[in-house]
C-alpha cells in the first residue's frame, strides 16, 4: 500500500474532501451553515478553480475541506493536496466513478523522489473505499512511481548496467524472462547500431530483452529508447544543452512502466520489451560523423550527426522486434527537441501505419485526460535522410520537420504490415502542476494502458 492511501477503516476520523465545480460554487455555498459561509468569506475564498480552502469545526478542528474543479474530470485538482493538506485522513465525498479516477490523480500528486533528500513531510492519507478497484489504482499509480524514478535518479546511478540492473528486477517481480546481450556481444549479434553509439562509455552498451506471457497470446511489443546520457557525442551539446539528458532513457522508462501496468493486471498477452541501452559519451572510440555503421537489418546508416543516436540504436532494436512479428509494436523515446518544437512539452507526439490503432488510442487518450497528438510519417520528407554513400543518413539534410524525418528513419526498420506506433516525448515536467511534480514523468502511458486493457483484456 502506497503510503498516501489507507484502505477503508472507520477508526480514526476521516476529514471530507468536497469537490464542487466552479460553476456550482454559489449554488453549494448557499446551502451552508452560516459558520462555513463566514469562514469562506472572511477568508477570501471565491470559489476560483483551483482553489483549496481548510474549514474548521466550532471548536477549531479541521472539519472539511473544501476545492473548487472545473468538471467531474478535473482528477488532476486532487492531485495538488496530499502535499499541501495536513497529514491526517481524508476521504473524497464523491461517486465510485470519480473516486477512482480522482485517487490516481491524488496518488500521483503524493510523490517525492527521496532517493537523495529527505522528504520533509508524509503525504496526506485517503481511504480507498472497497467498492472501487483499489488494484487499478495502485497499478497505474506504482507504474508511473516507477517510471518518474527511473528517469530521475542521475546517470552515474542510471547508466546502462544499472537500467539493466532496474529491468531485471522488474522482470524478477512478475517472473518474467529476461537476458541482456552485452559489450562486443552485440557485434556478434549484428547489433553493430547499439554497440557503436555506446561503445565509448565505461558502463558497456546492451541490448535489454524481457519476456513474460503465454504464446498463444496476441504479441505486444515495446521498445524504448535508453540511452542512459546524452552528451551528444563528438557532436557535443551545449551545457544548456545537456542539462537534462539523463532523462534520454525515459522512453525505456517508459515501456518498463507500461510493462508493470501491463504484467500487474496480467492482461492476456505475449508481451516483448527491447531496450537497446546506451550512454552516448564523447572518448576516442566515440563513433564519428561521417562514420557508416551496418545495421542488424543490414541497412547502412551513414552518421551525419552523432547526437541523432536514439534513432540509431532503435535501429536494430525495431529490427529484432519485428522479426517475429508483433500484433502491436510501440516505441518509445525521448527523440527529438524538434517534436518539442512542434507540440511542446507537454503533449506527446505519436505516429503510426495504422489510422484505425492511432484513432482508438487517441480515444481513450481523451477519455482518459492523457492528451497525444499524431504527426504524419510524410514520406515526401524521406528524401532529407538520403546519403550518396550509405543506405540513409541518421541526420536530415534540411533540418526541417525533424520530429516526423526522425520517424521515418525509424519506419525504414519496420515492415508496413507490423501495425506501428512511435511516441516522441518529453518525459520531463519543466515545470510543477497539480499531480505532476517537476522532473521525470510518464506521458500517454495511462491511454496506452487504457487502450491495451480494452483491446486485449
Ligand atoms: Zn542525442
């Protein structure tokens, strides 16, 4: 049990939690004893969105409390009180329906990354009633914990042996199947992408390989792109620059999140994850620009920048995954600032082969209040990445519309009959809002699981 959740028991005194829509707040207000009227409006409470107010009992105790939303959707409003509230117990006065959904939004709000700072407070306590899915609300809660973590913890305690380390313990939790193919073995592989782009840091670069399900079951699969720091490579970035780039393993934070979602509520699937994972180090050995690496589908790929190495080690990691041809194959990744450019941080941009996958996820993207946007593959594009001595260039000649030129590279390793969906992502809160704490995040993963769970559950 999380420690912002209790589950239901009358012991203790439970303070009640109101949600009331903005436009609601008059009607609400009016059917008030006149203590509480007094108080909110001696206090200055408006009723504005967002906004939270602690009403007392005659002798002074916290009695209610009281937060404005603007809809029955508004989650994330509960997601700004299990740090600013009190400790103590609490509980929502709201329908089974909305519980669930606002308990996720709560849940999420509670966490602190702890690892190296002591946290100066214990979030703020709900009760789960029975009624609802308590195990849902812990799964996507645990998984997105998960994922948040992974990409905050700093590379020298998050580089490619340590994600590793963080996989197969995942894999160990839910008796999943896992390998890593390592070093020089990956040469041996054909793995020429992965090896090249890491092979210049000390922490070795590898393939992660994690199975868990029955055969018999539709074929998921997921690859996210690690690569556990970014300094761009010879092709160095600026300090600014580099700045977050431990966060450019967040697409495998990604999938390993998805994952637990996806093992936690054991979903009748045949689920593969492949992290290729890597830290891209500047060093003698670094791969160069103008260097051509042979890839594990026997595409030649001609460096023109080497700090487009996501895209490179998800190379061969597409290429193992469709060879046994997935029902579903979704990639992950951190990609490119040009997606950044195009959408922002916040809204993660999707591609995909197959309009009917990408329309239904986006269903449940909007159901569920976890926004995508899709970006076209636009093949016209395909001809920026060509080279006069290579297969394809890693680098885009023009340097325009660099988020869908990078998914067209990656298209180059997926055959079109694999129903496909690329997520270029952020993974990072720039900034702190209701339930979404500055630092590593997950985005589009509650749609994914929402997709998945009503496809294939
Ligand atoms: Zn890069």
């Amino acid at each position: 049990m999380l420690a912002c959740f209790v589950k239901s028991s009358l012991k203790k005194s439970v303070v009640p939690i109101f949600f009331v829509k903005k436009e609601d707040f008059s009607a609400w207000l009016g059917k008030q004893n006149i203590i509480i009227k007094n108080w909110l409006t001696t206090t200055g409470f408006r009723g504005e969105l967002g906004q939270v107010r602690l009403i007392p009992n005659q002798q002074g105790q916290l009695a209610q409390v009281v937060c404005i939303i603007s809809d029955s959707k508004d989650f994330w409003a509960a997601g700004a009180l299990p740090l600013s509230l009190p400790e103590g117990l609490y509980r929502f006065e709201l329908s089974a329906s909305d519980y669930l959904s606002f308990a996720i939004g709560w849940g999420l709000g509670a966490y602190q990354f702890v690892r190296y700072k002591k946290p100066n407070r214990l979030p703020a306590q709900v009760v789960l009633p029975k009624e609802i899915d308590q195990q849902h609300i812990h799964n996507i809660v645990e998984s997105i914990y998960l994922v948040r973590t992974l990409i905050n913890v700093p590379t020298d305690d998050m580089g490619p042996s340590e994600l590793a380390a963080a996989a197969a313990h995942l894999a160990k939790q839910y008796k999943a199947a896992f390998k890593q193919i390592v070093g020089k073995e990956l040469l041996k592989q054909g793995l020429a992408s992965i090896y090249t782009v890491g092979r210049a840091s000390d922490d070795a670069p590898r393939l992660l390989d994690m199975r868990w399900g029955k055969k018999k079951h539709p074929k998921v699969t997921l690859v996210g792109k690690g690569v556990c720091f970014d300094t761009g490579g010879l092709d160095i970035k600026t300090a600014a620059g580099m700045q977050l780039m431990k966060k450019d393993m967040g697409g495998a934070a990604h999938v390993l999140g998805l994952a637990r979602m996806i093992m936690e509520a054991k979903l009748p699937v045949c689920l593969h994850v492949l992290i290729p994972a890597v830290e891209n180090s500047v060093g003698g050995n670094a791969y160069r620009p103008g260097d051509i690496i042979t890839s594990h589908k026997g595409i030649t790929i001609e460096v023109g920048n080497t700090d487009a190495e996501g895209r490179v080690v998800l190379a061969d990691a597409l290429s193992v995954a469709v060879n046994e041809k997935p029902d579903l194959l979704i990639d992950m990744a951190t990609l490119t600032g040009a997606a950044r450019v195009a959408l922002g941080t916040e809204l993660p941009a999707v591609f995909s082969n197959q309009d009917r996958v990408v329309e239904d996820l986006t269903a449940h993207a909007n159901q569920l209040i976890d926004p995508i946007w899709r970006l076209p593959l636009f093949g016209l594009y395909r001809d920026s990445l060509n080279s006069s001595i290579a297969d394809i260039n890693n680098n885009s000649a023009d340097g325009y519309a660099g988020a869908i030129t990078a998914g067209l590279f990656l298209k180059e390793f997926v055959p079109n009959e694999i129903p496909w969906l690329h997520f270029d992502l952020m993974a990072w809160n720039l900034k702190a809002r209701p339930g979404r704490p500055q630092g590593g995040e997950a985005m589009a993963l509650r749609a994914l699981f929402g997709y998945l769970a009503a496809r294939f559950g």
